[in-house]
C-alpha cells in the first residue's frame, strides 16, 4: 500500500476492472524484454499477496503474473488469505491452480498476515504484492537483475497508475511529524537509494526481512514500509528503486473495504509509533512535543471544518489514533529499545539525506490551513531546527 495521503483515500474514484490497452510507456517497458533470465544463485521467490475479500479484483493481477517473461521455477505465487469468506480461496483453487493459498483463520491486517506468510516461505527472496496492481512481463526479472547487480537487501517497484501513464510511487519522504509524502519524478533511470519501499510492490531478501524483524505487527495497516525502509536504513542496509520494474496501480482499491475512520486512525497512530521507535533520543526530544500538537491540531481541523458529513468523524479518528498510540507506548517503548540498541547509522546521516522536506505539511483547504496553524508551526521547526545539527532539512 502507498504511504502518503490516505486521509484522502475514501475519495479516490475506483476504475473498473478492464485492463487498459498498451500504453504511451509501452516502448520504454518492452524494451528490457530479451534481458538475460536471472542466474540460478538467485533461488525461487515467493510473490505474497495479501487479501481480504473481492475475488474479482484479483483476476488482472495473477494473469500478469502467470503472464511473466520467467521460469516457472523460479517463482511461486502465495495468495495471503484473510480470511475472506466471500468464495476469494475457491475462485483462485478454481481458475488459477497454479497459484497456492497460505489461508489466515482471521483479518490480520497487512503486516501481520505477511509476516507469517514469510516465516512459512522457504525462498531466498519475498516479493509483496497488493491485489490492486498488476504487473509487466519484465518486472520481477528486473527486479532479481538489479539485486545481483546491487549490494542491498530491498528493491522498490516503479508504481504506475492502472493504464501506466503516469507514476505514482517513485520513492518518498516523511516530515518530522512522521506524515508521508510520494513522489511521482523519477530521480534517474538507472537504480537510486531511497528512503522507503513501496510496501504494495516491493522485493526483499527473506533472511533480511527475518532478520530486522519483519513487518511491525502492531501497525495492523498503514505505514509498514515507511516502518520497515526507515529500520533497514537504521541497521545499515539499503533501499533502492527499480525504474525499469514497472506495476500498474488501481489506487487504494485494497483498502477500500475498510471505514474511513479505521484508516484515519492508524494513520495517526502509526505514524507517531514510526518517529517514535526510529529517532534517536535528542532527535525525539526535540521534535516530538510538536508532533503530538500538530496531531491535535490536524484532529481538530479536519473534524469540523468544509468537510462532507459522512467524513467529519475523521477528526475523532485522529484523535482515538493519538490515544491508541499512548494505550501502546510500554509497547513502543520496547520496540524502540530494540531498535536503538541494533542502530549503526545516526540520525545526523539519515535525516539529512532523506529529510529533504522535513517541515512539509498539507491540508485541504485555506481554512484547515489557518485552522492547523500551519506557518506558526513551521514557524516553531524552523527555529529549533537550525539550532540542531539537522539545519540542512529545513527547506
């Protein structure tokens, strides 16, 4: 799943299910096509794929896939079951055999779900796909060509929208309010470090994966690969993405069954966890207090101001989100301990590379924007910021 905007995600317009014809990309994505296959040291790759009802949205997906330009040996495709309950197991049994069904008794939510999945895979490498996408033919060559040519563990796919006109996911950002950011411009054609993968696309080694202790399962949804990109940089390793490792996205179909409120809530929640466990203590002590005020802040705004009834809950969401995120700090605060404790790069190095739009924030309209006192704040980061050896992300 994408990172950035979910506040907004209840509002996206879903395309149906047809698959577009070939797009203006056409001749850039083919033209890896005759690519050399990966050698066998690669091994096999388990592709998981979380579900939660909506067989039908699954069709396009596992087509592309048996659709690949690779040796069927070198990959099994894992439907991720949880617990759908709406005929999603018998329709794939049924019309894709070739695919295999690792079921779940329950929901488990995104990260949770995958994290057994991935215990259970005996591969050397895990891709995670969402149900919403669909693949090219070259992509998970692509994708196992980079990682023999690249030292790192984690590779990102280049996310399209559905008819692959456009990117959406070409690497990303969060603020010091621990909010994500997407961004749809290409840094370079060749492969490029970035901050965080793409949750919904993305390549990773499974000894690696085990190793920094997989996705965090407390996040239930929402914000697992900001968490996990941000661990993998903070334990020495490295992200990077893939431009030549094209999928094509719906856009949020796969969170669409879930309410608006559920979604505003852990985005709040999560993304306090996210800067709390990950920064260090100067770090944490010097932006934190501002992090939890925006919070409020951004609660009260979005709850009563030019907003459609049917959203205006949303700001009792954020708030319930700041609240769960305190219900579960004994939590947090021994995943933090765990973490700082396995840290080899400082914050010092990692922001100032990857915050480069440290004091960015959004809002829906110039009122929310008032409302949000969004320049006093800025205001406030800006000040403390250039006292600290974080100067050079203030932008």
């Amino acid at each position: 799943m994408g990172s950035a905007g979910i506040l907004s995600v209840a509002m996206v317009a879903f395309m149906d299910e047809e698959v577009p014809a070939p797009n203006r990309l056409g001749n850039r994505i083919t033209q890896s096509r005759n690519r050399e296959q990966p050698s066998d040291i690669m091994s096999r790759v388990s592709v998981l794929i979380p579900h939660h009802k909506n067989p039908k949205i699954l069709k396009p997906l596992l087509d592309s896939l048996l659709n690949m330009v690779i040796d069927e040996t070198v990959m099994r495709i894992v439907l991720v079951d949880n617990a759908s309950a709406d005929g999603s197991v018998e329709y794939v049994r049924r019309y894709f055999p070739q695919v295999e069904i690792f079921p779940l008794q329950k929901n488990e939510g995104y990260a949770p779900a995958l994290n057994k999945a991935a215990n259970a895979m005996d591969s050397e490498w895990l891709c995670f796909l969402n149900n919403d996408v669909r693949v090219d033919p070259d992509w998970l060559p692509n994708l196992l060509h980079a990682a023999e040519k690249i030292n790192a563990p984690c590779f990102s796919s280049h996310l399209l929208n559905w008819e692959g006109t456009q990117t959406q996911f070409a690497g990303g950002w969060i603020n010091w309010f621990g909010k994500g950011f997407e961004t749809s411009q290409l840094a370079d054609t060749d492969p490029y470090p970035i901050f965080f993968p793409c949750g919904g696309a993305m390549l990773i080694r499974r000894d690696i994966f085990l190793e920094i202790g997989g996705f965090d399962d407390d996040y239930f949804m929402i914000y697992e690969d900001v968490d996990i990109g941000w661990r993998l940089w903070l334990f020495g390793y490295e992200v990077y993405l893939i431009p030549d490792a094209y999928v094509m996205h719906k856009g949020h179909t796969s969170l669409k069954s879930e309410s608006y409120e559920k979604k505003a809530l852990y985005f709040e929640r999560n993304s306090l966890a996210t800067l709390y466990k990950n920064l260090a203590y100067d770090s944490l002590q010097l932006i934190f207090p501002l992090a939890l005020r925006e919070a409020v802040l951004r609660a009260k705004a979005i709850g009563g101001i030019g907003v459609p009834v049917r959203y205006s809950s949303a700001g009792f969401a954020t708030l319930q989100g700041l609240n769960a995120f305190f219900e579960q700090l004994a939590k947090w605060k021994q995943k933090r301990n765990v973490i700082q404790n396995r840290r080899k790069r400082s914050d010092a190095e990692i922001l100032s590379r990857f915050f480069t739009h440290s004091t960015q924030l959004w809002a829906y309209s110039h009122e929310h924007y008032r409302r949000l006192h969004i320049p006093e704040i800025q205001s406030e980061l800006h000040r403390l910021l250039k006292k600290s050896e974080y100067c050079n992300t203030v932008k």
